[in-house]
C-alpha cells in the first residue's frame, strides 16, 4: 500500500473541512428556519390597552373604566348587527362548538347548541368596526378552534380583545368551571400576546338568604392560577357579592398591575337572549262568565333545562266580558333556589283566545351605593362596570362617585 504524500493530505483535510463546513452551515440555516417559522409566546409583562385604545379613538373622554359601555349576548346575526350600531364600545358574545356536523364554534349560549351565526362569519363582522369583543368561552373544546380562527383575523381587528371564561369555582357556583390549565394552554397563543384574560369564578345567589362573597381561598387560588400569566387579566365579579368581597378583591388587585375587576349584573328583564321561557298553557273556561277561571302553566327556565315548575293559578273573572284580569305573580323555581321568576299575566275574558306576556328576572338584591368603596378606594382605570343604563347613571349620580 502506498503511503500518500504531503500534498495528498492537505488536499483530503482541506476536502474535509470544507465538507464540515457546508455541514453546519446547513445545519445553522435549518435551525433559523424552524426558528422563524414558530413563533414564541412572549414572555415580556403587557398591560391592558382597552382604556388606551378608546381614548385614542375619541370615544371616552378620560381614563375612566366606568365609561365603558357593553353590548350583551350578540350571539345571532341580529344581535351582531345591533351591537354594531350601538353605543357600545364593547361587544360581548358566547361561544360554544355546535353539536352537531359540521362540529364549528358558534355563537351560542347554552343551553342552546346551534345558532344562525359562527364564529368565522362572527368576525367578518366585526373586524371592520372599531369596537372591542368578549368572547365568552362556554366549553373547553371550542377554545382551541376558536383561536384559530381569531389568529386569523387579528391584523384586522382594530379594537381590544378579551377571552373570558369561568375556570374556578366561587361563591355559589353550581356550574362546573372550565380546567384552568387546559383552557389557558388554549387561549394562550403567539398571537394572543395583547389579549385581556378574563378569568372569573362560578357564582350563584340565594334568595331571601346572606349569600357569602368571595371568600380569601377564592381570590388566593384565582392569584396562584394568574402570577405567572405575562398578560393582563381582569376578574369578572358579580356585583351583588361586591358588598361582602372589598377586602378580598382589594388584595386581589395589589398583587399585580395587571389585575383589573369588571363587574357584572343579572340581567332583570328579558328579552336577553341567556334567559328565557319555555311556556305551556291550559285554560278550561265554563260557560258562565260568573264562574272563576283556572289556568295551569309550566314554565321551563333556562340556561338551566333541568329547573321546571308547575303552577296552579285560580283567577276570579268579572262579570263583564269587556274587562281583562292583570296579575304581577312572582315565582320560586325549584329545585334550585338560585333562580326566580317574575311573571306578569294579562288574560283577557271570556274570550278562549287568551294572551300570556311573560318577564323573567333574577333574584340578585343589587345597592349601586356598594359600589363607592370601590370607586373611591381603587385606581378607576381598573374596575370596568358592565352595568344596565340606568345602574350606571345612578352610580355617576351618587356622592362621592
């Protein structure tokens, strides 16, 4: 064997070095690829914009979280179209993912399981306006899909953006929360570094009872899920439990300047889309006017379909067919005490063609005042107030606001 010369080995070791060269060289360029082509969550602390944003656009005139206005529940084409030419300067809907083929988020609030509108046709709508959106996840498997499809339009989207789920439960909470972990892996994306979490509690209330608040494990385990997130995140509270909560939700908020509350109402009337009646009537009439009037009505109350009541209720007609009958009649649904009716009846006699107008309220007992330590004692850039019209002009009404 030929022992190779000098020259024969530099020309073999430069053969390789350039070979190791191109090697990593290539190795390097794949690298930055990958790299490129993934974005990563950003670690950096955000701050909520929401105030910031409307200010810049004209549509509050000072750094004051209560003057925001909200539009409720826009979960059909209708509704869309309305909040749209409100006032509001933000939109609020639910998401849920449809039931049945083609499985899709929608807007939808249980217990309903489709609606006229999803989420993709959702967005077209609101992506040309200037207004901010709450997107009130109702179900774990809707999150994932729905931020795809929210990734998709956010270089659109001019005005701010929430996610609002309930991930733990709270002070008479009966509905399951959403797993905290699982629903933040979700809603966490690369492109959500701007978003405002909204991460509440499930709450109930009890009638004609003291309803505790938000008690300190409840804030302190709602901080421990919160202190690592980089995102600004605002606690929904139901204004009802505020009362009995200032030093629980005051230390809440010192843990962080991200932290901001909102506070929210039941609903008192309908027609909000989240509440209504499903209603049955029997009306059996004698021939004499002089006779009494008895009519059975079951009423099916949702969001809960499971709560339903019966009813007896035994009228005296008038003589006189020309008069009608009005009763105010409230209504304790069981077996659940978290929910009551308010139903107002017209029957007119003794016409067989009988009306039926029915209201449904909540039970929550609500003192606007209870909201001044918390106006007076927090920064007023971090309590949003999501509150009817007329709650809010009595709130700004009142001593001290």
């Amino acid at each position: 064997m030929a022992v190779l010369n000098s020259p024969s080995l530099i020309r073999l070791f430069r053969a390789r070095v350039i070979v190791l060269i191109l090697t990593c060289s290539f190795v390097l360029c794949v690298v930055w690829n990958l790299e490129n082509k993934t974005p990563e969550i950003s670690t950096e602390l955000m701050t909520d914009q929401t105030l910031k944003y409307f200010l810049s656009q004209g549509k509050i005139q000072v750094k004051d979280a209560a003057d925001i206005e909200w539009a409720h529940a826009a979960n059909s084409k209708n509704k869309i179209t309305e909040a749209l030419q409100s006032s509001a300067h933000m939109i609020e809907a639910d998401i849920l993912l449809r039931s049945n083929d083609p499985k899709e988020p929608i807007m939808a609030h249980p217990p309903e399981t489709d609606s006229d509108v999803t989420l993709r046709d959702w967005l077209k709508e609101v992506k040309a306006s200037d207004k901010g959106i709450k997107l009130d996840f109702k179900s774990l498997a809707a999150v994932a899909p729905s931020m795809v499809l929210l990734d998709e339009v956010r270089a659109e989207l001019r005005g701010p953006v929430w996610i609002n789920a309930d991930i733990l439960p709270g002070p008479g909470g009966k509905a399951t929360p959403l797993d905290p972990k699982v629903f933040l892996e979700a809603a966490v994306t690369p492109g959500s570094h701007g978003d405002v979490l909204s991460l509440g509690w499930t709450t109930g209330w009890t009638a004609d009872t003291h309803n505790p608040g938000y008690s300190w494990e409840m804030v302190r385990d709602m901080e421990a899920v919160c202190r690592t997130l980089r995102h600004p995140v605002t606690f929904p509270v139901r204004a009802a439990l505020l009362a009995q909560s200032f030093s629980q939700l005051h230390w809440l908020l010192q843990q962080s300047d991200r932290y901001s509350l909102t506070v929210w109402i039941t609903l008192s009337v309908v027609p909000s889309p989240r509440y209504s009646l499903t209603v049955w009537i029997t009306l059996s009439v004698v021939p004499s006017p002089r006779y009494s009037l008895t009519v059975w009505i079951t009423l099916s109350v949702v969001p809960s379909p499971r709560y339903s009541l019966t009813v007896w209720i035994t009228l005296s007609v008038v003589p006189s067919p020309r008069y009608s009958l009005t009763v105010w009649i409230t209504l304790s649904v069981v077996p659940s005490p978290r929910y009551s009716l308010t139903v107002w009846i017209t029957l007119s006699v003794p016409s067989p063609r009988y009306s039926l107008t029915v209201w449904t309220g909540h039970t929550d007992v609500f003192v606007v005042k209870d909201l001044l330590p918390y106006r007076s004692d927090i920064d007023k850039t971090r309590i949003y107030y999501d509150l009817l019209d007329s709650q809010r002009t009595q709130l700004r009404g009142l001593t001290g606001y």
